[in-house]
C-alpha cells in the first residue's frame, strides 16, 4: 500500500476480485489486508461482487467489528432483488452502509470525495420512494424529504421525479426537463435544524460584498467561472452576485486557487476588510 499524504493514511480500499476500475488515482489500496494494517487505518471501504460475497465474509465481518468498515460496496453481477439472499449466503447481516451499484461511478464518487474530505458534502446516491427523495452522502448518511418540503422540487412534476441524473463529483442532482439542480445543503436545511441555523448566520455573516471578494480573488488568479472543478459557471455567478455560499462550495473554490480552506477565508477576508465572516465559517467548519 503506497500512502502519499497525512489524509490518505487514514483510509484504504480493500479490494475483493475486481474493482480496480472503481479506485480513483490516488487512493490508497489494501492489497493483502493484516491486523497490523487494520489497526492503523481508520475508515477502510471494501470493494466485491455479490457472487463473491461468501469468500469475503470474514474479512468484512472482522473490519465491521472494529467499526472500521466505511462502505461496504456491492457490485450487482446477479438480480439486485436477490441481493438479501446473497448476503445470508455470505453469512453476512444487513448493514446501513452496504451501497449497490451496477459500475464504477458510485464507489468512485464516493472514494473521490473521501479523498477530498467532502464526504459530508458531496452526494453518493439517489433514490425515489414512497414519494419522497432520498439522497445518500458519500458518508455514507441517508437523508429523506418529502417533493413539497422544498419549493424547487415542487415544480417537477410527478412524471419527472424519477428523471434526474447526479453529478459526476457528486456537487449535485439535476433533473434536465425542468433545469433544477438541488445540492445536499438544500435537503439538510429542511431536515436538520441545526445545519439550517448555521447555513443562515452564514448567508447574514457574508452578504453581496463577499461575493464580491470571491470575484476579484478569481480573477486575481487568473481563473474564469467555467474553470472551477464542481461548481456549475451557473453556481458561480449566483455565489458572487449574492455571497450566499455553502462550505462545501467554499472547499471547492479554494481547492481551484491552490489553498486549503483557512488560507483561502484569510485572502477572501483580506479583501472585504471583515474577519468576522471568515472566522464564522471556520467555527462552523470545526
């Protein structure tokens, strides 16, 4: 296993057959997993099919004991309504992180995320059921809503709901008929309390001269809107016309510049004179 930063030393990927395909560069893989390599990893995600679940039980079964398993990624070589009856054969119970797929896009999604520390950010997977969405994040963590909970997903209408598609990275899911994208912020805002709170002393705290800020740091460094790696040129113009803006986005546009994100609230801060605001996200960043 190569390990190339403090962040990767945290996480690997344990790969059962296949699945190399689904790794993106960078991450680091457990080839040969031991007790001492378990031990000195703290989130561990293991790659299989469904057809060799049996010869993976015990490995996973170990790595779920000591709370170390992550995701569980599944990849559906058979019918996915007989995936119950494949994990009995395994001998394995039902997890919350057991994730299907069908290719590589989600377990690449998710693992790009983890590399980036997005995983709280960044959407893994998404599901209608019982007229409601339900959003996966690259956590993973399940997320649930109602359509008439959010005014944007009021206006899809009920022939459309199942007409999205998610973003490569994850940014956000986006129903192409009726040009709506909705990111994972919008769903915690109306589930969680507390992270609607935080999301309005944000919006109070920054205000269309931050925006302005993010503009001229942009174009100090030379970049243009449709530049910037998950963030929509759409998105972008929105954030620095108003200063509304979400961490995740914030991760992103520091990213683009070449800073980690408390060097990148230090040169924004710089620019609107108010320390007060970077500070406030770096609180809530915490």
């Amino acid at each position: 296993m190569q390990i190339g930063s403090d962040r990767r030393t945290s996480i690997a990927a344990v790969l059962c057959g296949d699945g190399r395909d689904a790794v993106p560069a960078g991450f680091p893989i457990l080839r040969s997993p031991s007790t001492r390599h378990m031990h000195e990893l703290a989130h561990l995600f293991v790659l299989c099919s469904a057809a060799r679940l049996p010869g993976a039980s015990s490995l996973v079964t170990e790595i779920n004991r000591q709370h170390k398993l992550q995701a569980l990624f599944v990849r559906t070589d058979a019918d996915p309504r007989l995936l119950p009856q494949m994990l009995e054969r395994a001998n394995l119970r039902v997890l919350r992180n057991i994730l299907v797929h069908s290719d590589s896009r989600l377990p690449r999604r998710v693992l790009s995320a983890w590399l980036r520390n997005a995983q709280g950010e960044l959407i893994a997977n998404a599901d209608i059921a019982d007229g409601r969405l339900i959003m996966i994040s690259c956590e993973p963590k399940m997320y649930e809503v109602d359509f008439d909970q959010i005014p944007a997903l009021k206006k899809i209408p009920r022939t459309e709901w199942r007409n999205f598609e998610i973003d490569e990275d994850g940014s956000f899911i986006r129903w192409p008929s009726v040009d709506i994208h909705l990111d994972l912020d919008a769903i915690r805002s109306v589930v969680d309390p507390a992270w609607r709170r935080r999301s309005e002393r944000m919006r109070r705290a920054h205000g269309r001269e931050y925006g302005a800020a993010i503009s001229k740091l942009r174009h100090e460094r030379g970049l243009k809107q449709n530049e910037i790696r998950g963030i929509s040129e759409r998105q972008l113009r929105r954030v620095e016309g108003t200063g509304e803006i979400s961490v995740r986005t914030l991760k992103l546009l520091a990213h683009a510049h070449g800073m980690n994100l408390d060097r990148y609230l230090d040169e924004l801060s710089e620019r609107t004179g108010s320390r007060r605001a970077a500070q406030d996200i770096k609180e809530d960043h915490a």
